[in-house]
C-alpha cells in the first residue's frame, strides 16, 4: 500500500480495499468490516459482511480484528447468538 496513490475518494477507497482483501491482506479485511460494520465509504451498513470480514483477519491472527468480532459475537450482530 505504501506505493499507492491515496485514494482521493470514497469509491477509490472501497475499490483500495477490495483489492487487497482479494489479495488476503489483513488489515485490509478489517478496515474494509469497520466500514460494512458502521455503514461508511458509502457501503451499506451490514453486520454480517463485517463479521464475515473480520473472521479472514482473525483466521490471520489479527488482535484489532479479534476485538472487533468479540464485540458483534457479544452483541450478536450480525453473527448467531
């Protein structure tokens, strides 16, 4: 990511992350679940996206993605209670 040019929009954004989650990059995977989880960038909100998101990261031993999962489990968002 460091060589890339900052997205200069939300769409830009989104398609930034998109591609390095489809690169099985981590913390792509998690910034991409935080804005599915709070409806940012312009994506709908859903719950069950960001959870979905978060387990990839958390599978890759991501601690920020682990927290983030926890509190939609403990809050069953998203997830089945």
């Amino acid at each position: 990511m460091c060589r890339q040019p900052i997205p200069k929009t939300k769409k830009q954004t989104v398609s930034m992350l998109r591609a390095n989650v489809d690169k099985g990059l981590a913390w792509a995977q998690r910034q991409l679940a935080g804005n599915y989880r709070d409806g940012r960038c312009g994506l709908p909100q859903s719950h069950k996206k960001a959870a979905q998101l978060y387990e990839q990261a958390v599978a890759q031993g991501d601690a920020h993605a682990q927290n983030s999962l926890g509190f939609l489990l403990e809050n069953g968002l998203g997830v089945r209670r």
